[in-house]
C-alpha cells in the first residue's frame, strides 16, 4: 500500500465520523472539541483498515489527520524495510 491510499483511508475514516467531516487535514482536532475517546475509536477503524496498529499515545500526540497519515505511512514503510531485511 502506498502513501496516497494510505491518505485516501484514513481521510475517509476520518469524514466518516460527523465531528470530523469539515475538519482539513492540518486542523488540530482536540482543539475543534473532538475527545479522545473519539480518537481512539478512530484507531481502531483505521487499523483494521491499514492492517497495522500503533501506539495511543503516539496518536494523541499527533492530533491532526497529516500527522496521522505520517505516522501510518512511516509503520507501514518501516514495516515494510523490516520484511524485505528478513
């Protein structure tokens, strides 16, 4: 999977939810009202849609779809580095 689906799921995932369907990729969402039980539900979707999970608290230090993306998009990158070195 490449960058721009991995961009293309999780900004799906994301409008899917109706707090978050005006929301551009750079805005911070906490800052919008958007609680962390939200967050987490998100998670959860957008790994079984990536097939690949990170940390909460790596998340929710990332409170932007962009920094999502880049934080999915490098796990897959690495994840990816890892199975070919093996």
């Amino acid at each position: 999977m490449n960058s721009t689906e991995i961009s293309e799921i999780i900004i799906s995932l994301f409008k899917q939810k109706e707090i978050m369907k005006d929301i551009s990729v750079d805005d911070d969402f906490f800052d919008l009202g958007v609680s962390s039980l939200t967050v987490v539900e998100l998670q959860i979707v957008i790994e079984k849609a990536l097939g690949k999970s990170v940390s909460t608290s790596l998340l929710m230090g990332s409170p932007t779809i962009s920094e999502w993306i880049s934080v999915y998009t490098e796990k897959m990158q690495q994840d990816s580095l890892e199975s070919n070195n093996t």
